[in-house]
C-alpha cells in the first residue's frame, strides 16, 4: 500500500513538471525577455529561449570543434556534395584564355556532431548558423587564376537541419554562397567566330584525400604522389559564340570596303587622267584592312597551333587587295603605253578588241570604230584577211590622191587666122613646161609671133607651176591627216584595252570577295553542324 502511494505521488510530479515546462514555453512564445528591466533577469529569460539554447546547446566547446572533421568514426569519409548554378558568364578573355564566371556553389554534407531533439528546443527542426562557428570542407577550384578566397568566393551562413526524425544521429548542413572565378581554359579558336569551347572547373579538396572526403563524383583519379586516391570533381562548361556580333562588326564591313575598293576598276579611261587615284584607294584599304587585322588579333590567344577562321578570312582579303593594287599599276601602265605610238599586236587586239568585249557586254568607242574604218584597220577583219591569205601587208594611208583636169589640159598653138586655128587645133600638156608636148606646141609658133601667143604661153606656164605646188601640198597634207588618225587609233586603243582589263579584273576580284566571304560562312555553319551532331561531322572538332 505504501508503494502503491509513492508511485502515485511521483507520477503527479511529473505532471506537474510537465504542465510547468508548457506554461513557461507559452509564456516565452508571448513575453519578450528583452523587455525585462533586471539584466540578471533578462539574461536568465534570454537562456530560456529555445533558439538560443539550441545554438549555445550545439555550439558548446565541450562537445563541439571547428577544427575537427565532424565524424564519430574518423575512419570513414566523409561525403561532401557539391553543385554549381551557373549565373552569368561575366568574361570570355582570348588572349589570356581565361573565363570569368559568376557562379552559386552549394555544398552539403552531413555533421555528426549537431545533434539535438526537437522537442526539447521549441520544435526547431532548422536553424542557421554562421560559418565561421562550424567545421566546412576545404572545397577548392584547381584550375582557378585567383588564389585568395577572399577574391573569389563570398561565404555566408550554413543552414542546419537536425535528422532526428529520420532516425539518425547529427544533422545535414547546407552551405550556399556566391563566387565569381576566374579559371583557366584552353580556347579552340580553330573556326572563331563560329567556335564553342568546353571548359572543365577542377573541384576538390586542397588537403584532404577520399580517405577523409568523399565528393559526389563520378570520375575518380589516382594521383602518383599519394598513396590514396583522390576525388576530384569536374565540371564541364560549354559555351557556344553567337558570331552576329562580329559578322554586323568585322565581317560585312570588311567586305564592304573592298568592294568599295574594287569598283575603283569602274573608273573610266581618259586621256586627261592616268585614274592614280586607284592606287590611293587600294593602298588606303590596305591600312584600313591592317587596323581590323590588329582589332582581331587582340581577340586571340597568342598561339601558332592553328590559325583562326576569321584571320584566314582577313588574311585572304588582304590578298586580294594587294593583288589588285599591283594589277591597278599594271593597267595604269598599259594605258600609258599610248605615249610610244605603237598599236597593240594583232592578238592582243583579237583578244580584248573582238571575244572579251562581248563576254563583259563592253561596246568598242564610236571614235575608234570611225577609225577603223578609214584606215581599214578592223581587228576582225584583219584576223579574216590573215586566216584566207589575201592580205597583202600593205597599209593603205587612207588617201586618195587627187588628180587635177588640168593635167590634161592641151591647148591650141598660136595661128595667123581663125580658121587655122581651128583645123590645127590640139591640146597642150601643160603639166610641165618643158614637157615634149610644150615643145611642139611651141614649133608652130616660130612663125611670125604676136603678142596675144607669147601671153597665153606665160599664162600655161603659170598655172603648170601652181599644179605642181598644189599636188605636193596635197600630199604633205594627206600624210600628215593619215599620221593623225593613226596617232588617235593608237591612243584610243590602249585607253581602250585599259577598259577592258579594268572591267575584266573587275568581275574577278568581285567574284573572288564573294567567294572568300561565301566561305568563311559555309565553313562556319558546317563547323556549327559538326558540334551540334558529333556522330555526323563535317570536321574535327
């Protein structure tokens, strides 16, 4: 009976406690200990405030150390899980082929030493901690450019969460915090602008091997230094260039330009200007080709494995542009040639006179077609009289000589009457005046001579004299009409041939700008291909 009343007794006690620990939680839930005047009194309701029982409760020195791996077992690992949010690419460096990531890294792993039962703290099944008061894994980037964490990496607090209500001992700690790294990366800049890159973040611990951490890998590497294997994390970071930028920036431009600098073939010819203007426009695009060339190379790492796309695309331009400058000089000095009055050779003139002119739809000037035709000069036709054997090398100066009536001319010798006259009348060669037929006019005249004889005679002298100066005149005034023409022939026709060249190198190099452009794109969309479908490749990549 006795011991039936002591249990009843220490049973009420226990109510009786039990009933006391709600009241003062509830009354704790709705009193601000803050508010109390007495420090004692406030820092003795402070420590009854479950969240910070709980904290002092996990962070007790007695029972816990920064400084020690939290494990009961120091002979198992510890698992460590780690994954990154990519948040933004702040930096794609080429020539240091670095990358500039801002990135969220999340790291759990479990804390056997937290350990707590909700109940007895207010029912908190989590609180946050600052990290400096707990033990985290010395997680490090190997393959980052900044050593200092201070540099890279913004730590903040770690949530703590108690495995209580699973069954198990301590508590699961998650550690999340910002970081921007700058790492390493070999950049393949083979079809830069249409390149992309696969960069690898070398994750693990500086110190501690698998024996002591174990990350949540799946590739696992055995370094010769150590006995134990290590764990090493990577994560691979794709990035594929959008080129827009650089075809509206480098690429159209540049192309632009040098068709800009082509159609200075456009220029006409003229006897008045040698077009050295041509020269200027090349060589200026030249500087501006080798301005974009260094705006490009700047971009690139400073490596002789391979040569970028776009840097054979400029290279190729530059080509180009030279070529077409020398070519420029080459014409300049064709069209010149007109100073040495010398026609083109007879092929040269089939060729660019007869078949290139109608392929480049060019019409032969008016002025040097009239020319052609007076002189008889006709490549064509030339080229026909040689293919049937009927020319006769013969140059016709394009004059006809002029014959005067009074070549001809015979008038009646001096007679005593009317009638004499007429029955011994004859013509008079008065081509010459000591000519034969001057002689025997005169015979008859050895009669008895009057004055009217001896004036007609003079008067047939005179004119014979001035046939002969005019006849002479004649054809000093023909050569020198036959030597002009020929002169204009020949300037027209190198100014002429100049044309032709000019629009002939143009469609060339027109056509060689496009191609070279044309390519640089098809090889970017193939290389563009072959890394979205690696089984099916154009290339290598």
């Amino acid at each position: 009976m006795t011991l039936n009343v002591s249990i009843l007794i220490l049973l009420l006690s226990v109510v009786n406690v039990t009933i006391t620990s709600h009241s003062l939680n509830a009354t704790l839930k709705t009193f601000d200990p803050r508010l109390l005047n007495s420090t004692a009194d406030r820092d003795i309701a402070m420590q009854n405030v479950p969240l910070i029982r709980l904290t002092r409760h996990l962070l007790s020195p007695e029972r816990y150390d920064v400084r020690v791996r939290p494990i009961l077992d120091h002979k198992k690992s510890l698992k460590v899980h780690i994954s990154i949010s990519l948040y933004q690419i702040i930096e794609v460096d080429e020539p240091s082929q670095n990358i500039k990531l801002n990135v969220w890294m999340i790291q759990k792993w479990k804390d056997e030493y937290l350990d707590w039962n909700p109940n007895e703290f207010g029912m908190i099944n989590s609180t946050i901690i600052p990290f400096h008061h707990l033990w985290i894994p010395d997680t490090y980037l190997y393959n980052s450019v900044k050593m200092s964490r201070d540099e890279t990496e913004r730590y903040m607090n770690i949530q703590v969460t108690s495995n209580y209500w699973k069954g198990e001992k301590g508590s699961e700690l998650s550690f999340l915090y910002p970081a921007i790294y700058t790492i390493t990366c070999r950049l393949n800049i083979r079809f830069f602008p249409y390149d992309r890159q696969n960069c690898t973040l070398t994750i693990s611990s500086w110190t501690n091997s698998k024996s002591a951490l174990d990350y949540y890998a799946d590739p696992q590497y055995k370094y010769a230094c150590c006995a134990e294997p290590w764990v090493i994390l990577q994560a691979s970071l794709v990035i594929q260039r959008k080129p827009l930028y650089y075809l509206v920036n480098l690429i159209i431009p540049t192309s632009i330009i040098t068709l800009v600098a082509i159609t200075g073939f456009f220029t006409p010819a003229s006897t008045d200007d040698d077009r050295t203007e041509k020269i200027n426009l090349g060589i200026t695009t030249l500087l501006a080709m080798s301005i974009l060339m260094l705006m490009v190379s700047d971009q690139m790492p400073t490596t002789s494995e391979f040569v970028p796309l776009i840097a054979w695309f400029y290279l190729s331009i530059i080509i180009i542009i030279s070529i077409g400058t020398f070519l420029t000089s080459v014409v300049l000095s064709v069209q010149g040639r007109r100073q040495y009055g010398r026609n083109p050779p007879q092929f040269i003139r089939y060729i660019f006179f007869v078949i290139l002119p109608q392929i480049l739809l060019l019409n032969v000037p008016p002025p040097l077609q009239t020319l052609w035709g007076e002189l008889d000069d006709d490549p064509l036709n030339v080229r026909r009289r040689k293919k049937s054997h009927y020319l006769t090398r013969n140059v016709h100066n394009g004059s006809t000589k002029m014959q005067s009536p009074m070549s001809t001319l015979r008038v009646p010798p001096s007679a005593g009457s009317q009638s004499e006259k007429r029955q011994s009348f004859q013509m008079i060669d008065v081509t010459s005046p000591n000519s034969p037929n001057t002689a025997r006019s005169r015979a008859p005249s050895l009669a008895p001579s009057t004055a009217k004889a001896t004036m007609w005679e003079g008067t047939m002298s005179a004119l014979a004299g001035t046939n002969t100066q005019l006849r002479r005149t004649s054809n000093v005034f023909n050569k020198e009409v036959d030597e002009m023409r020929r002169k204009r022939q020949c300037s027209l026709e190198w100014e002429f041939l100049a044309t032709v060249l000019d629009r002939f190198l143009l469609i060339v190099f027109v056509g060689a700008v496009v191609i070279v452009t044309a390519g640089l794109i098809l090889v970017g969309r193939m290389a563009q291909y072959s890394y979205d479908h690696p089984d099916d490749q154009f290339f290598n990549v």
